[in-house]
C-alpha cells in the first residue's frame, strides 16, 4: 500500500502537486459520450445525465481527499509524501462547460491551444507542447495590416462572413507571429491554432473531418506557402479555399504566410 501510495503522489507532484487540480484537468480534458452528445444542443439521455453526475459527485469527493485521509488507511506512523487539495463542486463546474462547449471545448482541444499533423502512416492531430506565447500587443508597425487580421477573425468567431487569409511580405516582418498572436488572443473564445506542412495539403480533407463536428472554432495555418504550377498539394488547397465537400469545414478558416504575393 505504502508503495501504491507513493506511485499516487509522483503522478500528482507530476501534475503541479495539488490533487484537486489533477483531477480537474483529468475531468475537462476527457472526451466522452457524455460531452460529445452535448455539442450542437442535442438532447443527452437521462440515464448518461444522471450517471455522470453520480460520477462527478464521486470525484469531487476525491479531489478533496487529504494526505491524513491516506495515512489512516496505511496504518503507518511515518511522515508520508503531502500534498494540497481542496472541495470543489465537478457537478456544477462541469455542467457550465458543457453550457459553454463552444468556448471550453473537450479532450485535447480543451486544454491546448496550437495543434500539428503527425507524420506515419496512421496521422493524428498532436498538441504543441511548447507553443509560441507572442500576444498582439508585443508588435510593432503594421498596426492596419494587424487590425484587419484582428477583425476578420472576430467574425469567423462570431459566425459573420469571413476570409481565408495570405499574409505576404517580407522575411521577418510578423507574418507568421501575427496568426499565432490571433490565435493566443481568442483562445478563451474558443479558437484553436492547427498548423499544417506543405507537403501535408494532401491530408487536408482528413484534418477538415477530425475537426468539422467539433463545437470549436480552427484557424489551419499554412506558413512559408508557394507552389509551382504542376504541384499536386495546390489542388488539395484550392478545393479548400472553393469550398469542395470533402476538403471544407465550416468551422475552419485557413491563414497562410508567404513571402510573395503571388504563390503559383
């Protein structure tokens, strides 16, 4: 028990060392029947509503367990690992989320902000671990370009008509650190950054299908963009950009960088 113990508190000193805020992100972060039959307003079986609020009562109860809580149950006199923890309320906390899934979202989309396409043979959006903290007020100049970025995407946000966009320009002007800076700016709206490779344009359409039910709003970012004339990937963006069934979601909106306008 002493042992099992132990391999509890690592994870949790892993996890910043408060239990109650593991058992938070463990919570938020998970994708189940529960939320995903949430998105879209649709209706949740009674039976999975009242299973998860029994569930959720359950981990409140855990998250606020303390180390003494342990120690009664080993029966040890030794001074054992500690850690922090607290009462929260998951039932209610988690019932908001799911009031505001189009902002919080769920699984991996919950809790970072910037994705990109795995390579293999099986491709799999990844979170970026370490991504980019520029935010819009670090710049300088280009203000208007900026502004324009700024309200374009508050649009796609707000559901009004919005553009894809080309940012083009010369090396080291803020192009590809402005699309990042947006997508820092929104998060909490519940925008989401997926950055995509040239040579990944191909899997375009499946990017679109992992993407295209979820509650969530997508920038696909497409830096350092140019094409010749005969190149394959091209085909795969324009179907995009146009609108093809199988290449758009429509809670996506696709901002690329080059350094000249013209990338054919």
């Amino acid at each position: 028990r002493l042992l099992a113990y132990s391999a509890f508190v690592s994870k949790v000193y892993q996890g910043g060392g408060d239990l109650t805020d593991c058992v938070r992100r463990a919570v938020f972060e998970n994708e189940n029947v529960y939320v995903t039959s949430h998105v879209g307003n649709r209706k949740c079986n009674p039976c999975i509503d009242e299973s998860m609020k029994r569930e959720l009562q359950l981990l409140s109860d855990f998250a606020a367990l303390t180390p003494e809580d342990f120690a009664s149950d080993l029966a040890v006199e030794l001074a054992i690992a500690r850690f922090s923890s607290r009462r929260v309320d998951l039932v209610s906390e988690y019932a908001e989320r799911v009031r505001e899934i189009d902002k919080y979202g769920y699984g991996i989309f919950a809790a970072y902000g910037m994705f990109r396409l795995g390579d293999g043979p099986r491709p799999a959006l990844e979170p970026i671990l370490t991504p980019d903290d520029v935010s819009i007020d670090q710049f300088i100049g280009y203000a208007e370009e900026r502004g324009r970025v700024l309200a374009n995407t508050e649009a796609f946000l707000q559901g009004r008509p919005a553009s894809n966009v080309l940012l083009y320009g010369d090396a080291g002007t803020g192009k590809s650190s402005t699309v990042k800076a947006v997508a820092n700016h929104f998060f909490a709206q519940g925008l989401r950054l997926i950055e995509l490779r040239k040579d990944q344009l191909s899997k375009l359409p499946f990017v679109m299908g992992q993407i295209g039910a979820n509650p969530l709003k997508f920038i696909i970012f497409i830096d350092d963009l140019s094409f010749h004339r005969s190149d394959d990937c091209f085909s795969m963006l324009k179907a995009a950009l146009e609108g093809s069934a199988s290449a758009k979601a429509d809670n996506a909106i696709i901002y690329a960088t080059s350094n000249r306008r013209h990338i054919v």
